[in-house]
C-alpha cells in the first residue's frame, strides 16, 4: 500500500508540477488579457470533456475495482463501451460545430473536441490501471502522457503559436500519439447497447457537471457579464492555485475510495472511520490555507510576476477553500465508493446551483471578488452536505 500510495503521489506531483509549470509559462507569454481568453476556453473545454467522457472513466474505475454483479455480463466490454461513446460523441460536436462557427471560432470548437477527446481516452486509460490496482503501472503511463505534452505545448508556444486553438491542437496532438502506446488495453468500438451503461454512468455524468460548473463556471459567467479579459485573467491565475492543491490530494481520494470499495465494510463503523480521517484532514487543511492566505503576494509574485499583482487579493479569499478540499475528497469519495454517488450528486448540483445564483446576482456589482466568493460558499455547502448524510447514514445504521 505505501508503495503504492508513493508512486500515485510521485505521479500526482509531477503531473501536477509540470502543469502549474506549463500554466505559468504560457501565463507569462500571453500576459493577463491573453490567458484570461485562453483560460475561457478551458473552462468550456471542461464542459465538452465531460460529454465525451459520459461518465466512463468512473464507471470503469468502480467496475475494475470491484464489479457489480448485474454488470458480469458487460463488464469485460466496457473499453469498447467507452470508446464508441467518446467517438460517437465527437463525431455529434463536430457537426455542431460545423453548423454553428466560422473562422477562428470553428478552429478553437474543433480543437477543443480534439484535445478532450484526447484527455477523456487517456483518463479512462488510467482508470483501466488504478482499478486493477496496477498503479505504479499507472505511475509510468501519467507521468508519460504529461511530459509528452507538456513539451508539445511549450514549444508551440515558444514557436509563436500562441492562439488557444493552436496551444490546443498542440495538446491534442501529444494526447493521442501517446495513447496510440496503450493501445493494448482498448477494444474495437461498440455503438450499440449504450443505453445500459448510459443508466449507470448518468449519475456520474450529472456528478462530473455540476462540480465542473460550481468550480470553473465562474469563468464564462465573467465572460457573459463582459469583465475585462485582463481581470479574467487575474482570477485565472489565482485560481490555478487552488486547482493545483485539488489535483496534489487526488492519490488520497483514490485510496479512500479502493478502501471503502475492496472492503466488506460494516456500516456501523462509517461514523468512525470517517471521524478519524477527518481530524488529519482538517487541521492539515487549516494549515495549508493559512499558509496560502498569510503568502498571497509572495506565491503571486513568484510564480507569475507583478503583472498578476490583483490575483493576491483573490487568492486571499480562494484560501478559505482550501479548508475543506481533502475533507470534501475524502467525503465524496467515500460516499461514492459505498454506491451513494446520488448523495454526492445532489449535493454538487446544489452547490453548482447556489454557485450560478450567486454569481448572477453578484458579479454585476462586485466583478472577480465576487466569483471567487461563490466558489468558497460552493465548496462549503458541498462539505456540510456530503457530511450531514453520511453521518446521519451511520447514526441510523447504529441505532437500527
């Protein structure tokens, strides 16, 4: 298991290290205006990587981690499940796109139908391996894919090719000559009998939605109620941070989620176990997000220059998030890993929708302060939620 864990995190900080990297590099090329617009794009980019993934790269993990018996049938099946939805699905966003852009739009929709299609293959690649529990072998095939990218990407950028398109195509590129490596662990595509395993990715798909909106739609609402891109820019940036701590605890939400999922786990215990993860989880968080609050300028300043000067102040409110980041991975995960992802999607939509009304109302007056105010309310409201079931789950399992 430390073994394991060790080489999920190695994978977890170079990922995650040459991403913030490449960020801060094409941050500084592009300057507040540019990144802020390159930005935009990924986060509607986000938005089409959930559609073309379709819920398969967490269906596949909990279906290779421990199958569900009405599942037997189809389980072996779901690579060619996977990859006939995520084609079948580009093929449907490349007509709309067709249909409904010309010029630089049409390049910057088919470039991103491209680089997430080429993500969403790669992520249900490593769901193949962390689900069979080879994850030193997943290790390898990150830190691959990544590097492979990240050099892609910096020397279009380098080159002059600074367009998001372009970065983009950059991206895609990288994303599928690397997966051509692991062709072995994909089977031809099936485009027919979906209908099963759309019942049980939806809830995923819904879960994937709505944290992508109540984490990046911020961005687009800025866009929509016409922030300067410069500001957009500043938000970005500052927000970086606080979705590069999301991706640094990601190996311990794995590991809850593999325990509650492998073990024949007795209800009566839920309070407690989770009880003590939460008072590591907590205090280490308090930590980190004082530290993040107390360094605003200095991170700021370090890693992309005075230029960015406006993030500090961002990022002083983005630090209350950080607060309950790994309590809320360790409490997600755990409740999907029992078959309560209802619980946790709920929970997400309801976030995402306090996170919209919020930002609508707030953002007229108030501009990117308000933005990064709704992400803590989002986050805060996600913890109390997940929290108050499981909790409740386990005092009615106890008392029954």
């Amino acid at each position: 298991m430390l073994k394991a864990l060790t080489a999920q995190w190695a994978a977890t900080f170079f990922v995650g290290g040459v991403s913030f990297l490449v960020t801060i590099f094409i941050a500084r090329n592009l300057g507040p205006q540019a990144f802020g617009m390159y930005s935009s794009s990924l986060a509607a980019g986000a938005m089409v990587g959930i559609l073309l993934d379709g819920g398969m790269r967490n269906l596949v993990l909990r279906e290779r981690t421990r199958t569900s018996p009405h599942l037997l049938a189809i389980a072996l099946d779901l690579p060619s499940y996977a990859m006939g939805h995520a084609l079948y699905t580009s093929g449907v966003l490349i007509i709309i796109s067709l249909l409904l852009f010309q010029d630089d739009y049409l390049r910057l929709a088919l470039a991103t139908v491209a680089c997430f299609l080429s993500l969403s293959l790669n992520q249900v690649t490593s769901s193949f391996q962390r689900g069979d529990g080879a994850l030193i072998a997943d290790f390898r095939f990150q830190v691959g894919a990544r590097a492979s990218s990240a050099v892609l990407i910096v020397l279009c950028v380098a080159l002059g090719y600074k367009a998001p398109w372009q970065i983009l195509t950059a991206w895609a590129f990288a994303g599928f000559a690397y997966l051509a490596l692991y062709r072995s662990y994909w089977q031809l595509p099936r485009f027919f009998g979906l209908s099963k395993i759309y019942c049980e990715a939806l809830p995923y798909v819904v879960l994937d939605l709505a944290i992508t909106v109540y984490i990046r739609s911020n961005l687009l609402l800025l866009n929509l109620y016409d922030v300067s891109p410069e500001l957009i820019g500043q938000f970005a940036a500052s927000f970086r941070i606080y979705e590069a701590v999301i991706m640094f605890v990601s190996p311990l939400g794995l590991l809850v989620f593999r325990h509650f999922r492998t073990t024949n786990f007795v209800m009566e215990n839920l309070r407690k176990q989770l009880s003590v993860q939460l008072r590591v989880a907590i205090p280490i968080s308090i930590v980190v997000a004082v530290l993040v609050w107390a360094f605003s300028n200095q991170i700021i300043e370090l890693f992309y220059g005075f230029k960015y000067h406006e993030s500090a102040d961002i990022l002083k409110i983005l630090a209350l998030m950080l607060v309950f980041v790994l309590p809320n991975t360790i409490l997600s995960q755990a409740a999907i890993a029992l078959d309560k992802r209802l619980v946790v999607m709920c929970a997400a939509v309801l976030a995402a929708i306090v996170n919209l009304s919020f930002n609508l109302i707030m953002i007229p007056a108030y501009g990117i302060r308000a933005a990064a105010w709704a992400s803590v309310l989002a986050e805060v409201l996600m913890f109390a939620l997940i929290a108050g079931f499981l909790f409740q789950h386990g005092r009615r399992n106890i008392s029954s």
